[in-house]
C-alpha cells in the first residue's frame, strides 16, 4: 500500500523557523485557494484555468520568498550557497522553485493534474450541484499544486541547509 506523503508541516516540524515559513504559506494559500473556488463556481468554461494560472503566478514567488528562494534572494547568497541551493532545487526537481513564476510556466506545471481540471470543467454544465462540485475540484486543485510546492521549499530548504529571510523580509 502507497504511503501518503508527509505534509509541509510534518517535514518543517522540529524547525520553529521553517515551520512559522509553512504556516504562513499555508495562509496565502487557503486564501488564494477560496479565490479559486469561487471563480470555478461561474459556469464560464475555462475562466477557472485563468484565474488558477493568475492566482498561482502570484502565489507561488510570494511562497518562495517565505522560503528565502525568490529570484533576488538567491542572488544575494555567496556563490557557494548558492550552488548548494541550485543542488537541492535540482534533487527536488521542482521547476518553480528559484526562477521567475510567469503563467505559462504554472500551466505547464499543472498538465500534470489535467484530469481532474477536466473533471472541473465538465462539472460547470450541471445546474447547481455541478457548480458546488466545481468549486470543490477548484479549491482542491489549488491546494494540491500549493502544498506541493510547499513540500519542494522545505525540501530544498532541509537540503541546502539555508537560512531563512525573516518574517515579512526579502
């Protein structure tokens, strides 16, 4: 039987630093998410992927500033730290950590839930219940691609052993 992944949370437990940083992220995101649902509510097809893919591309470098991974914090570190960083973004495999978050990068990173995007869209045709279910699938979706980004920074944090910025610092 497959194990479910640690959460953010468990992984940064044991770090007060590292886990104030999920727990603020975490914040933005159930915010960000609400937005989402409510978007995929309005039976528009396809309005919910572009609301999705802006609220993304502003959520995701808000999340890696948590982290001290934002663009302009990485070229603030010696090189070495650097190096380190670009290493453990590298073992991580994430995309979107490091690197400017442009809309067309967060579309490409969600094909990978295509599914259940589709699953959204086609619940938008049926009256009511198919709206209630679309924003569910809406706010799901959201949370899922955040908390997976999430887990990628603690990760890259945990392996790069890096200092995070302070709170509300970039």
């Amino acid at each position: 039987m497959a194990r479910k992944p640690l959460s953010a949370r468990q992984m940064a437990a044991g770090n007060p630093p590292l886990l104030d940083a999920v727990r603020r992220s975490q914040r933005l995101l159930h915010r960000r998410a609400l937005v989402a649902a409510a978007a995929s509510a309005v039976p528009l097809p396809g309005l919910d992927w572009a609301v999705d893919a802006a609220l993304l591309s502003r959520l995701l470098p808000q999340i890696n500033a948590q982290f001290g991974l934002a663009p302009e914090q990485l070229d603030r570190l010696d090189p070495g730290k650097r190096a380190q960083v670009q290493k453990a973004v590298g073992l991580v495999g994430s995309v979107l950590i490091g690197k400017f978050i442009t809309r067309e990068l967060v579309l490409r990173a969600s094909q990978a839930i295509g599914l259940r995007l589709s699953a959204q869209q086609a619940a938008k045709y049926v009256p009511v219940a198919g709206q209630a279910v679309s924003a569910v699938l809406g706010y799901g979706t959201l949370r899922y691609l955040g908390e997976q980004h999430l887990r990628d920074c603690v990760r890259v944090v945990q392996e790069a052993q890096l200092q995070l910025p302070a709170p509300g610092g970039r």
